[in-house]
C-alpha cells in the first residue's frame, strides 16, 4: 500500500509534463495563425506572460526580491529570450511550421558546442556524434527545401541563441528559483523589445492586432506560456532530471503533429525534409538515452 502513492504521483506528474511539451507544441501553430509581425507577436507574448506570473506570485505571497547582479544577469538573459523567440516566429513566417521545429532541435548540438566551451570542459565523443548526426540532417533539409532556405537559416540562428539559456540558468538556479529566473527573464524580454519598438519606431498602427490574433495571443501569452513554465517547473520536484530531459526533447515532434492535424503544414514538404528530419529527431531521441546507459556502463566499471 506504500508504494502506490508514489507510483500514482509518478504517473500524475508525467502526465503533466506530457500535456505541458504539447502546450509548447502549439507555440507554432500560434505563431502562424496570429497576423502581426514577429517582434509585435513576442512584445505582446512576454507582456502577457510575465503579469501573468506576477499575479500568480502575488496570489501565493511569494518573495520576488533579488540581488542586484541577480537582477542584471536575469534581465539582459532575457534580451537573449526575446531574440530567440523573435527569431522564432519569424522563421515560421519566412517557410513552415515543421521547418521551424526541426531547425530548433538543433538546439543540442549547439549546447553540446557552447556548454563545454564555456565551462572550460571537454567535448565528449557521443556529443561529437551527435552533433555530426544533426549537422547531417540540417544540410539534407538544405538541399531540398531551397525554398525555405531564410527560415532555415533564421530559424537555426534562433537555436544557436536559445542553447545559451541552460548554460546561463544552470548557474542562476543554484541560487534562485526556477520561476523567479522565468519571471524576470520574461521581465527583461519585455523591456527589450520596448526599447527596440521606441527607437525603430514600432509602435504604431502595425502592432495593434485585431480581435482573433488577441485571443491567440492570450493564449500564447498564458496558456503556453506562463502556465506551461510553472506547470514544467513543479513536476521536476517528483521527477528526474534524465526523465524530464528526455520528455521535453519531443517537443518537435508534438510540434509537427500538431501543425499536421491544425494546418495540413506537412502536405508541402519533400522527401529530403523528411530524410533529414528523421536523423535529427532520431538523434535527438536517442541521445540521452545513449548518454545515459554509458555512464551506467562507466559507474559498473568503477565498481
């Protein structure tokens, strides 16, 4: 009888995390259906975002103090934010849905790259391999979607900003919460954007939306936002770290099934896309399960 809460909690929290990276999916599909540019698209989306977590802290008196170098570090990551996401989106407006999504599961093979650089650690031979795999994958997709070749490309700068994000959070976190970090980084990403919407002049008549893209957006904004990130933060308490890695990494692949039911996005794509597509997501599937069995094979040898 001891055992079956725990397993029951278990089984709760990787629902949670499931319906959560499916939320993350739709982050694409928004992103084509809402009309206003990119920046407009992600201004409004931080905006929402950001007070909707501030209400949530509010509600529940939770302490949003930080230090002052915590706070500088935490607001110009989120410059960093806001260019990965503005990147995002305009990567799905230059091609597709599904295009977008594969680009940014490159995002391993530039952490596997930057992480080691930055901390001063050695490269492994597995992230090597894997980053030859999505390198593999990422010229196929060239070869045949020339057309998409600007989305491909924005949407491959977006990866390389977004694998910065773990490496800067791995360290805040030791000192700070998981939704403080997301609070203020969202925080930062909203004054960015501001800053570069006064001084290029943006804010006028362009990014007023209309009332559809307003209802997308609340639901970008909160939804597959705010609500997404604090419901992806508290199932970490109950499970492991590999785990959740390992769920979160499906996110294109939700992604891509998603933009299929909602926009038929699929119909256009080539026989190479899907070739090249296939090794990436393959690779990225296969990577931590592959990482984590050799240094289980490692800690036996140690024995």
């Amino acid at each position: 009888m001891q055992l079956i809460k725990p397993i029951n909690l278990i089984n709760k929290n990787l629902l949670i995390l499931h319906l959560t990276v499916v939320v993350w999916g739709f982050t694409g599909l928004l992103g084509k259906l809402i009309s206003i540019s990119a920046v407009s698209l992600v201004w409004y989306r931080v905006f929402i975002a950001f007070v909707s977590l501030f209400i949530y802290f509010k509600l529940f008196k939770v302490n949003i103090i930080v230090n002052r170098t915590t706070l500088i570090i935490l607001l110009l990551t989120g410059g960093l934010l806001a260019t990965h996401w503005v990147l995002f989106f305009a990567s799905i407006k230059f091609s597709t849905i599904p295009v977008t999504l594969v680009c940014l599961s490159s995002i391993t093979l530039f952490t596997a790259i930057f992480e080691p650089l930055i901390n001063k650690k050695r490269i492994s031979k597995l992230q090597l391999l894997a980053g030859a795999l999505i390198i593999t994958g990422i010229v196929i997709i060239f070869k045949f979607e020339t057309k998409y070749t600007l989305g491909i490309i924005v949407g491959l700068i977006s990866a390389m900003v977004a694998s910065i994000f773990p490496i800067i959070n791995s360290k805040m976190i030791k000192k700070n919460g998981a939704m403080l970090i997301g609070f203020y980084e969202l925080l930062g990403a909203f004054i960015w954007i501001s800053i570069y919407l006064f001084f290029s002049q943006g804010f006028t008549t362009t990014i007023i939306p209309t009332y559809t893209d307003i209802f997308y957006l609340l639901i970008l904004g909160t939804i597959c936002t705010s609500v997404a990130y604090v419901a992806g933060v508290s199932v970490m308490r109950e499970l492991p770290v590999f785990r959740v890695a390992l769920i979160t990494n499906l996110e294109p692949v939700y992604g891509i099934l998603i933009a299929f039911i909602f926009y038929r996005d699929l119909n256009n794509m080539t026989l190479g896309f899907w070739i090249g597509a296939g090794i990436i997501l393959s690779t990225i599937i296969m990577y931590p399960i592959t990482q984590r069995k050799v240094y289980e094979r490692k800690n036996r040898g140690n024995l």
